[in-house]
C-alpha cells in the first residue's frame, strides 16, 4: 500500500457557508468516489480558499460527511491577480494501491479549468 496524494478544487457561486459546505462535500465525496477511498484511507487533508472566501471553514464540510479523526486543515491561497475568484482546493494524503498514475484528481464545474491537464 503506498501514499499518495490526490487534488481537486471547486467553485463556489457566491460566499455563503450552507453553499460552501454543498460544494465542498461534494467535491470531497466525488475525490473519495472516483478513487475508491473511503475516510479510513485518509492520512490529512488540506483545504485552501481564495481570499475572497470568509463564510466558513471548508474542513466543516469534511466533518459533516463523517470524517472525524482525520487530521484536516484550513488555509488561504495567494491572492494573484487574475486568479479564478471563490475557488476552494483541496490535497488529501491517503493509503491506496493506486498508481499515481491511476488517481484520478476532481476538478468540478468551472474549476476544471484549473488544471485541464489532470481534471477528471
């Protein structure tokens, strides 16, 4: 069994905590989905949020969904001009016997454009 890290990112439609907490379990349900992971696989998880995202903590999402004893964490992204606006990202370290090249990154709605390299 190997770690490996698996990325994503959604956008949110506007700055409100319910909207943020249904885009970001969705976003952690399809990365756990989509690589046949379940909460006991996950080492951590890192959240990020644009700056423009002050509603909520997107961890609290992953709380509600019932990943309780994972270590979780919040931070904000650089705020680069031109950035995509009320983006949340994530990086999750989890046990699977993937190949880096079989983890599939989820990547929803506009944030596909993100990455169209690895979007999913």
């Amino acid at each position: 069994m190997a770690v490996r890290a698996v990325r994503g990112a959604v956008q949110l439609e506007r700055d409100e905590a319910e909207h943020m907490r249904e885009k970001v379990a969705e976003l952690v349900t399809a990365l756990l989905e989509r690589n046949s992971l379940t909460a006991d696989d996950l080492i951590s998880v890192w959240f990020t949020a644009t700056p423009d995202l002050h509603s909520d903590f997107p961890a609290v999402a992953a709380r509600k969904l019932g990943i309780v004893d994972v270590p979780l964490i919040c931070a904000q992204e650089l705020d680069v001009a031109g950035a995509m606006p009320r983006v949340v990202r994530v990086l999750a370290h989890a046990e699977t016997d993937l190949t880096k090249a079989e983890i599939a990154h989820v990547y929803l709605g506009a944030a596909a454009a993100l990455r169209k390299d690895i979007a999913q």
